[in-house]
C-alpha cells in the first residue's frame, strides 16, 4: 500500500465504515481499527520506509493529510454520537 490509489481506496474504505458506526463504542472501535497502533493507516505509514526518498517525500505527506482527515471525521462523528446518546437520555 503505498500509491496514491492506495491511500484514495483507504479514505473511502475509512469514511464508508464511519458513516455505518452508530453509536460510541462503534466509532471507537472505527478510531482504533485505522487510526490506532495497529491500524490500517499506521500500517501504511510503516511501509512507507520501503519506498525511494522521493515516493517517501509525495506518499508521505497524502498519508498524513488523510491521517489528519480521518482524525477530523473521527472527532465530528464521535461527538455527534455522544450528543444523540444523551439526547436519549434526555428523552
């Protein structure tokens, strides 16, 4: 994994599986599944060290770009499924 399709199939990949998290504990789950120690972005930017200085240069900074995409997403989403848990509670 390391073009620029790769990283493109991984954003989708990544969005598709947010928007089916409902509640928090699936969100979380979604965070540490990618964004986690063991994730599948952590795993692409391990395999970057494979890659020319060049390739390194370009696959890198797409990657931390989605990293930092993914993480906006994850913080929108998680708090958006906190609110809808404490709307029911309210209700």
């Amino acid at each position: 994994m390391s073009s620029d399709t790769d990283i493109q199939q991984l954003e989708a990949s990544a969005l598709e599986d947010l928007d089916v998290a409902s509640s928090e504990a699936e969100v979380e789950d979604w965070r540490i599944a990618y964004l986690g120690r063991k994730g599948k972005l952590t795993a692409l930017l391990r395999s970057l060290s494979a890659l020319s200085i060049e390739e390194r240069k370009v696959v890198g900074k797409q990657a931390n770009e989605l990293k930092k995409r993914l993480q906006e997403a994850y913080d929108w989403r998680i708090q958006h499924a906190h609110q809808a848990r404490v709307e029911q509670v309210i209700v």
